[in-house]
C-alpha cells in the first residue's frame, strides 16, 4: 500500500502495472481490495490506480463529517489523476461512480473514457420528476440517517445492506470484518446527504463528451436501474451492459462478466474503436 497527501488526508492507494493509467474507485463500505481481480487482470497491459476513499481501508475519515463535501472525495481523484501524470480512464462502482462522473464533469479534459457501474447520482431522479425511483431511494437514505443520528449502527447496517442486497454476505464475515463495515456507517450517512446535493444538471451532462460505458445488474433496485435509464438517455456517446441476475453489487458478486465488460471497454477505447458494439447483454 502507497499513501499521499492529499488535500490534508493521507490517501491510501495501490499503483499496479505499466501503460495507459486506469483508475478503479470502489462503492460505499467497501475499499481498493474491492477491485483485486480486476487490477490483476488489468495490469499487465495497464497502469492500475485503486485510492481508497475517506474512511475507507487506509484512508481516514475526514475530522469533521459535518462540513464534508462531495469534492473532498473528487479531490483524491484528482490526487490520483495528478499522480498518473496524464489522461486517465476512470472505473467507478456505485458511489465511487458518483464520484468518478462528478470528476469528469470538472475536468473532462483529464478523463479519456469513463467506466459507471450503477453511480448513485440520485439527484437526477428528483431533477427529472422520476418521483417512484426518487420516493424508493430518499426513504432508504432518510431512515439510514435516522438509524446513525439514534446511534444504532448494527440496525443501519442491517438496513443499508438489505437494500443493497449485501446482508447475508455480511453476516457471514468474520466479527471483526462485520464490525468494521458497521462502523461506516456515520460516513455513508454523509454520502447520502452530499449524492442528494449534487448540481450536475442534465444539461452538463449532455456535453460531457467522454466515451462511457455504463454497467446495470438485472436484477438491481428500482432506483438504480432508473438512474442508469436516465444516464443512458442523455449521454451523447455511451455503451451499456446489463449483467444478467446481478444485483446492485454485481463486482463483488459477478466479477467475471463486469471484469469482461470493463476490459473490453478499455481496449475497445484504446484502439478508437466505436463503444455501440458492446451494446449487449453479458450472461451471468
């Protein structure tokens, strides 16, 4: 593990391989290790970045969550961007998604193709009247809220993860693995709060150039999948890949057709191929 100053955190990262630099950004209550098969797969013909971000692996949590803001996350990613001394191309799970397209949204000139696996930029549910899909995520994150600020962390984990259909997998690690997971849950509090605040308009994403591949799980929630519709109508230059009986979680349940579709994006990117050929959906 390599660590950096970043914007007055030490950022906990992994630097793997040689060639064009990719960066993987990892989902809430999760780590860089949530990207270890990939990075293998990857390095040996890339340069294979995986930060951790705040409160997560290495990286420590921010002395104040209250002020904390969505770019102090986008802040390590340009950490990471400045480290690969060039264009990147960025790989984000979930909030890491969000992250990574909050990133390219800023400095698009840095960002050579972008990789979203279900971002959770909710925002766009309620900017575009999806008032279900909106309903369904702000009634999860208010309870999740409502569970830290009564102190009850074990119930929010229960809650958090059923939705995002990781209980059972949690509840069969080991104690002190469990109790990490719980213990993150303050910090996906503010996650809730800094997605929902996002002001990317749909707009900014119209013009946002970058060749995106966009990943969804069939089986996935109500409001992710709406989220990724949503990106998918807007998007100038976008490809898309459903993995057939994922869920949400799909590169830690599913990691061999989303490591496929992630590879064969980067190649298919680098050789300045057109993205629409992967318009298709992988079988589990």
């Amino acid at each position: 593990m390599a660590t950096l100053l970043a914007r007055n955190t030490t950022l906990a990262y992994t630097d793997e391989g040689s060639g064009p630099p990719v960066i993987l950004v990892h989902s809430s209550a999760s780590s860089r290790g949530q990207w270890r098969a990939a990075a293998l797969r990857l390095a040996p013909r890339y340069r294979v970045l995986a930060p951790d971000l705040h409160g997560y692996g290495g990286t420590p949590l921010p002395p104040t969550l209250a002020t904390f803001g969505i770019d102090d996350e986008v802040a390590l990613l340009d950490a990471m961007i400045d480290l690969a001394g060039g264009e990147v191309q960025l790989v984000g799970h979930s909030y890491g998604g969000a992250i990574a397209l909050r990133a390219a949204v800023q400095g698009p000139e840095r960002v050579r193709s972008l990789v979203l696996i279900e971002p959770t930029a909710f925002h766009l549910l309620r900017l575009l009247g999806e008032r279900v899909a909106w309903s369904e995520v702000e009634r999860v994150a208010k309870r999740h809220i409502a569970l830290v600020e009564s102190g009850d962390l074990t119930g929010c984990t229960e809650h958090f993860l059923g939705y995002w259909g990781g209980l059972e997998a949690w509840r069969q690690l080991p104690p002190e693995q469990r109790a990490r997971i719980v213990q993150t849950m303050p910090k996906i509090a503010q996650e809730w709060r800094m997605v929902f605040a996002l002001d990317e308009t749909y707009e900014s994403l119209a013009s946002l150039a970058i060749p995106t591949l966009l990943i969804r799980g069939s089986e996935t929630t109500f409001a992710a999948r709406t989220v990724v519709e949503c990106l998918r109508d807007q998007f100038p230059s976008h490809a898309f890949v459903e993995i057939a009986g994922a869920g949400h979680l799909s590169p830690l349940t599913h990691p061999a057709p989303v490591n496929d579709a992630i590879e064969q994006f980067l190649d298919l990117h680098s050789d300045a191929a057109s993205p629409a050929s992967l318009r298709r959906v992988i079988p589990p």
